[in-house]
C-alpha cells in the first residue's frame, strides 16, 4: 500500500506478537511496511501476514530506520533498552510491556476510555496490563453514570497471560495428570493443573507486583490518582480469557437495569447477561472475540450504592495485540 505506514513489530514470533500480526490484517490496517523482529533465537525464522512469508530479524540499535510505528511486545527490558532509541530514529513506540506504563511523560491508554491521551505522546504510548484493561473496560461506563468511590477486585488469569511457557505448563501436567504420571511443576510455583494460584511476585505489603499495576493503572487510566482500589489476582488452569469479580462503589446510586444499559452502550463491551438461560461470560465464549463480556450483573446486598458484575476478556486481544492496534489507529486516525 503506497500510502501506508511502515510499521515493525517487536516479539512477533511470541503470543501477543503472532496476535498483533492477525488483528493488523483482520483490521486492514494500513501498511506499506512489515518488518518483524524477535530475539536472536528467532532470528532466521518466518511469520506468516497477509498471506506472505516474513523473515524474522534480530532487533538491534539498527532496526527502526524508515519506521513510523513500532509495536513492542517483546518485555520490558527490551523496551527500556530500544524504545529511546526508536523514538531517537522517528518512530512512534507503542509498547505492551510494563516499561513505561507508570511514567507521568508516557500517556496509558485504553482507546474506549482515554484516546486523546495517545495523541498528547512524546513518542511512547504504553499499553496497560492485560487484566487492567478487561477490568477497567466496564469501569469507565459506571464512573461515567455514578462516579466511582471504590473498587474491589479478583481477578482469574488464564496461563497463557503468563507466556508460552505457562501455556505448555498447563498443557503437559493436564496430559500426566490423565496418563497417571508424576506432575511436575517447572514455570509456576506450584502446579497449575487443576489448581488455582493466588500468587505471584510479592513486592509490598503482602500485594502481588499484578495486583500494584492493577491499581496505579486504573487510577492512571481514569484520572483518579486517589480512588480507592482493593485488587487479588489468582492463576487458574485455564488457557485463555481473564476473567474478573468487580465490586463497583459509586457515589450516586446505580441501579442494576441502569448499570446493563451502560455497558450495552459502551463501544468494546458486549452485554451477556441472562442467568435464567445460563447465558453469562465465561472464557470458553469469549476467547478469540474482541469485546469484554460483561454479566452477572446485581445490586449488591451489603452497600446500598454498590454493584457486582463479571467481567470476561481474551487477554491476549483486547488486553494486549488489539489494544496497541487500536491505540497505532488513533495515531494515524485511522478509525
């Protein structure tokens, strides 16, 4: 496309990085240039756009000349590392990793909640954590209606938020498990397999490193430095799709009916709320869609200006390779 974008996808023989390539296709995103790039172990190997075979490169200091947008997915050391000096080389960086998240400079955008942060970059625009964006997709709707006053929330996350390796994790102590084999646990602290894990990196007060970033991310996103927030993250043996136990406090009273309207209307949500039909998200629904399922929607008994809901996103779409797409069409003004 003579017209497009030359564009550079970092970590593209990854998860998010193999899912960055199908949403920019499925999107027909405008591009004139593909260049992919991963680790020096993937070097030499091909991926696979728009019917065409790419030959990965090395990403090195070299690799961002002629390039407009460059979307990393690669780590945060990599992006603390070569993020400068795409930007130094003309790129905008549009990074998924948690290396810029928190810096004031860089803004954190979900493009449904805060797009003309994404248009205020000094050359890095950070994507939020993968459970932050599934949580905070039907927050913004109520603080729109009744004005958040707290949040509780536990959230339950798929393995293959975790990388390739908590796939395979899953994968392999599933096959022992039903062959009647020893399970052993190399990736995860414990096994993963018919389990659930509530831990993590413990970094402060007890908190999990997830549970931080879940909290100083929604309250970046929102523009709500002070609103309360209570987070619990837990790995579950499932394989993709985060799902998410929100307890919304909102200044002025929501209704429950008024609450299913809001999120119907609100663009990225799709409402999936009938339990009288076991209709309700669960990640077997919604993994590969691009909405955030939301239902099981009630008042809850115990605070008169509180609700419960359930909310479900596929981890690896909209809360990672479609959330940068999104945020690479905004600055282009693309959609």
């Amino acid at each position: 496309m003579a017209n497009g974008q030359r564009i550079a996808v970092i970590g593209a023989t990854g998860a998010v990085g193999q899912t960055t390539l199908k949403i920019l296709e499925q999107r027909k995103f405008p591009i004139r240039e593909l260049r992919a790039y991963a680790s020096a172990r993937s070097a030499g190997t091909t991926v696979t756009f728009a019917g065409e075979s790419i030959k990965v490169e090395k990403l090195d200091a070299n690799s961002f000349k002629g390039i407009d947008i460059v979307l990393f997915s690669a780590g945060s050391e990599q992006s603390r590392e070569f993020a400068p000096i795409a930007v130094k080389a003309g790129a905008v960086v549009v990074d998924k990793s948690n290396a810029w998240r928190m810096d004031p400079d860089v803004p954190l955008v979900v493009p449904e909640i805060n797009p003309a942060a994404a248009r205020n970059h000094k050359g890095i625009v950070a994507c939020p954590n993968c459970t932050t964006i599934v949580t905070v997709m039907p927050l913004k709707p109520l603080h729109d209606l009744g004005r958040l006053k707290r949040v509780v929330a536990t959230s339950f996350q798929a393995v293959s938020g975790a990388g390739v390796n908590g796939i395979a994790e899953l994968r392999e102590q599933t096959m022992a498990w039903s062959k009647g084999e020893p399970i052993k646990s190399k990736f995860f602290a414990h096994q993963i397999a018919f389990n659930l894990i509530p831990a993590g990196d413990f970094v402060e007060g007890g908190y999990t490193g997830e549970e931080i970033k879940l909290v100083k991310e929604i309250r970046k996103i929102l523009d709500q430095p002070e609103l309360p927030i209570s987070a619990t993250t837990v790995r579950v043996p499932v394989f993709t799709a985060h799902s998410i136990s929100v307890n919304a406090e909102t200044e002025r009273k929501i209704a429950a009916a008024d609450a299913r309207k809001a999120f119907a209307d609100f663009p990225g949500i799709r409402l999936f709320d009938d339990p009288a039909q076991n209709r309700y998200p669960m990640p077997i629904v919604v993994e590969g869609q691009d909405d955030c399922f939301v239902g099981r929607v009630r008042e809850d008994l115990s605070c008169p200006n509180a609700l419960n809901f359930w909310v479900v996103g596929d981890q690896l779409r909209k809360g990672a390779a479609l959330n940068g797409v999104q945020i690479a069409e905004l600055l282009i003004g693309a959609r």
